[in-house]
C-alpha cells in the first residue's frame, strides 16, 4: 500500500514538472507571434499585448482557440501544431515579459 501511494505521488510530480513552461524555449517559438504581438510581446494594434499577462491566463486562450472555443483563424491554425508543452512554454516566456 505505501509503495503504491509513493508510486502516485512521483507520477503526480513528474506530471506537474512537465506541464511547467520553459520561458527560454517559449522563447524561441514566440518568432512566430512577432508580427502580430511584437518582437517583446508589447502587442501590434489590433492584437493585443501579450507580455506581463499571467501564465494561466495566456495558457487557457491558447488552449481555447486550438480547440475552437475561442475563434480567430489565425490563432487557431497557428495552434494546431502546438503541443501541450509548446503553449505552456509559450506563456511561461509571455507571463516572463513586462
């Protein structure tokens, strides 16, 4: 029985580690959000800015247009071909941004 719970825990923690975005290889995805945000997220009229904005917040928009829940065909075509991964990275470098 103990073993298994700790079996649990680790898996819980090794999940929540990889959820957790990398602002440095947000990073680098974020070229492609450049002309429509700006080169530091300051956003380009009429998107918005993107930078300072929580990484919650960021991560839930990303997630919602990739699903259809939000609509944009921009946005949603750009991620498409984003993993889980991707967009947490991409909202850790955002969040990271003032």
């Amino acid at each position: 029985m103990t073993r298994v719970l700790v079996l649990l825990v680790l898996a819980m923690t090794v999940g929540a580690a990889q959820a957790a975005g990398d602002p440095a290889a947000g990073k680098v995805k974020a070229a492609a959000c450049a002309g429509c945000h700006g080169a530091s997220g300051q956003g380009v009229p009429p998107n918005p800015a993107l930078a300072g904005k929580s990484e919650d917040q960021l991560l839930e928009a990303m997630k919602d247009y990739k699903s259809g829940k939000r609509t944009n065909a921009v946005m949603k075509g750009l991620m498409a071909g984003q993993s889980d991964q991707d967009m947490a990275n991409l909202a850790a470098y955002f969040a990271s941004l003032k």
